[in-house]
C-alpha cells in the first residue's frame, strides 16, 4: 500500500522534472503509461484481493480484473487526448475521467478505514468490491476531474507564506496519521467531483457562448 502511495506521489512530478529537463519523448509517455498500469491497475488490485476480495472466490478476481482493465483504458484514452490539436486550454484543467493515481488511491479507501479500526475485512467484502466496481467505472468515464495543473502557477505574493505553512502541517498530519489523513482525503476527493463537474459545465457554456457564430450566405 505504502509502495503504490509512492508510486502516486512520484507520478505526480515525473512529468513536470522531464519537461523542465527537456526530456520528454513519445517513448517516455508510454513507458510511463505502462508503468502506471502496473502500479495503479496490477498491483493495486492485487493489493484489494490480498486485503479483502478473496474472500468473495471469483467475483473477487474479476473485480480486479475489471480494475486493472479501467486502469489500462484510462491510459490508452488519456495518451491518445494528448495529441488531440483541436482540445481547447481550458479543458486541460480538467482530466476526463478519474485519474490513474487518483483511482488507485481512492481505490484503497477500505485499506485504510481498516487500519484506523473499522472492520472492514470482517464483514465488508461484498461491499467492498462494489465500492471498486464504482471505482473502475469512474476511471473510464467522461466525467470531468479537477486535474490542478495550474495550481502554484498563479499565487499570490502574499499568500506564499501561508500555503508552505499549511503544506507543512498536511505533511505532518500525513506522517502522524497517515491512514486518517488518506482515508479524509479520499473522501472528500469524491465529494468534490460534483463541485468539478458544475465548474466544468459553467466554462463550457461561457466558452460556447464566447464562440463566434458562423456567418450564413444570402441569397442574392
């Protein structure tokens, strides 16, 4: 769990070090898109059916199955948006579907109520495996997700000090209670899709409103 953890935050900065390095290369984007299918697809899902799907004989495997197989689509359609030259800037605040790393980790959301004491192994397997159900359908659908790529872009002076401050008591509160902290911020993760969802439709119409209108021919 903790590896996947990594996997996830090192995700998350990979991209950002090569194009500040000027490294980037189709090759690396598809390296790192098998990569993450083997941290957030493979080993994720055998993680869950370690923890708690074994218990529910096959339907546990195709659980993981249907896992590894939304992580793998997720990849393939997030490579091929890349090279969309008709996508729109705004758009790329906004990844379709949930991320990768994201699933992976809101995927693991029982784990941690385990080790914070609820008795998730002892009577939950049934809903767990719904609860990835739902997760692995999130992955793969056109639902929009806050990506945050420009967040840190664009801060205020002002508020520099009191950013570092609150990322240096998140990081403390992660460390002290890392399984309270994760399974807080897996749920309110969920809880704001909506909030992203709302955001995306409101710059969808002003954008289209914004749009010029095609000019009509006359007849003579």
């Amino acid at each position: 769990t903790i590896c996947i953890l990594i996997a996830a935050a090192l995700d998350g900065v990979d991209g950002r070090l090569a194009r500040m390095l000027k490294g980037t290369s189709r090759f690396g984007a598809e390296l790192d898109s098998l990569s993450d299918f083997v941290n957030f697809g493979v080993a994720t899902g055998y993680v869950l059916w370690i923890f708690v799907l074994h218990d529910l004989k096959s339907f546990g495997w195709i659980i993981v199955l249907t896992l590894a197989c939304a992580m793998a689509l997720r990849l393939a359609r997030f490579n091929v948006m890349i090279d969309d030259p008709d996508r729109p800037d705004w758009q790329k605040d906004f990844f379709v579907g949930m991320p990768a790393p994201a699933g992976a980790i809101t995927a693991m959301l029982p784990v941690y109520l385990q080790m914070i004491g609820v008795p998730v192994q002892e009577y939950g397997a049934l809903f767990v495996g719904i609860y990835i159900l739902f997760i692995a359908f999130l992955t793969i659908s056109r639902i929009p997700c806050y990506a945050g790529k420009t967040l840190g872009t664009r801060v205020p002076r002002n508020q520099v000090l009191p950013i570092f401050v609150a990322v240096v008591i998140v990081a403390g509160l992660l460390f002290a209670y890392t399984f309270e902290v994760l399974a807080v911020v897996v749920i309110a993760y969920l809880a704001l899709i909506p909030v992203s969802v709302a955001r995306y439709r409101k710059l969808e119409r002003a954008h289209a409103q914004q749009a010029p209108v095609p000019a009509t021919e006359t007849a003579p």
